[in-house]
C-alpha cells in the first residue's frame, strides 16, 4: 500500500531502462494524444516519470476522438461531491481520502493515502476490459496529486498515464481563489451529478 512518506519529493525515479520502455508503450498507445504542455514549465510538483501531460482542452479533444480512453478522478469523493466533475469522467478512484482530523499547521483537514489506490484503479481497468497500456487520464483539483497518482501507476506497470496539469479547478490566482485554468474554468462539460459506474465506494 501507499505510506505518507510516498509524498516527500525525492530524486528516486523509475530505472532509466524501464521508462524507455515505458515511453515506448505509451507513445504506440498514444498516436491520436495531442499534447500543448512543456515539462520544462511545469513546477517539479507536476512532473511525472512517465512525462505525459495534458490541458483539460487537449484531454476534452482526445475524449471526444477516442471516448474509449479510461479518464479517472483521483480528488476524495466528497470534495468531487460538493464540487462537481468532468461530464466525460469514468470513475472516482481517490488518492488521498480526507479525515475528520483537523491540521492546525495546514488550517485543514488530514488527508491520508488511500492504501487500494492502485487495486482500486485495476479493478475499474478490470471492469471496463482494459490492460495496463492503455491510456489512462489522471485529473485532480489542480495537478499535484494526480502526478503523484501517475508515478504510483507507472510503478504499478501502468504504461500510458496521462496527468492533466490544471487539475479541474485549475491553479490560484493571487487573491487565492482558482481562477487562473482546469477544466471547470476552460468551459468544459461537467457536473455535480454521479452515476453509480462513476462513484468509488470505499471497500469493507
């Protein structure tokens, strides 16, 4: 399972002989994929091992070219809940689920890793009859955890993830509020309502 430490940034990657293959897999996988975002201007906590990034317009495209392409939303349930998702999304699978235990540092609450992160997002591959090297959309609210998300896929065996960068309420502006980019604020479709295939239903 996933251990709170996974989240302090270090220098470890993934061995420089299984990217490449990686980056092979995923490009076979990805001809249709557009991409307009460059590494080098993303902030390090958005980068992934694997490097495939996307802006909510260039993932939208690709959804509608390819609807077949699996797209994930790794924010805690209840924060989707109360702050709506992408219409084109196929399911919840959270990276992080949220406590009712305040942080006095943060002014939140905790959040932990979900331990079924990866077992959770298999299952859904599972359902939908797809292997590890299909595409795969990673969104969050802003972009850092779904990188973290794609690393932990990517370790998995996971070949083709894909992060979106702006996250669906995109980045701050400098009053504080989200306003700057994501999905929600590019005009894209989305909504408050789940369907049951959407929904994540924590396991007993």
């Amino acid at each position: 399972g996933l251990t709170s430490d996974f989240f302090e940034r270090d220098e470890m990657r993934l061995p420089y002989i299984l990217l490449a293959t990686v980056a092979l897999a995923a490009s076979a996988n990805a001809a249709d994929i557009r991409s307009s975002v460059t590494q080098t201007d993303l902030p390090e906590a958005k980068r992934t091992a694997l490097g495939l990034y996307l802006s909510p317009n260039d993932a939208a495209a690709a959804l509608e070219a390819d609807p077949g392409i699996l797209f994930l939303d790794v924010r805690d349930p209840i924060e989707i809940n109360f702050v709506g998702h992408p219409t084109p999304m196929d399911a919840i699978v959270p990276f992080l689920i949220v406590k009712y235990e305040f942080d006095e540092k943060k002014g939140a609450y905790k959040a932990v890793p979900n331990p079924a992160f990866v077992t959770n997002v298999n299952d859904v591959m599972a359902r939908e009859g797809f292997e590890k090297n299909h595409p795969v959309f990673v969104m969050c609210r802003s972009g850092d955890r779904s990188a973290k998300a794609a690393d932990v896929l990517a370790k998995a065996g996971y070949m083709s993830v894909w992060s979106l960068v702006e996250g669906f309420e995109g980045d701050k502006d400098e009053s504080g509020a989200r306003t700057v980019n994501g999905w929600r604020n590019a005009g894209l479709a989305w909504t408050y309502k789940l369907t049951p295939s959407q929904a994540w239903i924590p396991s007993k």
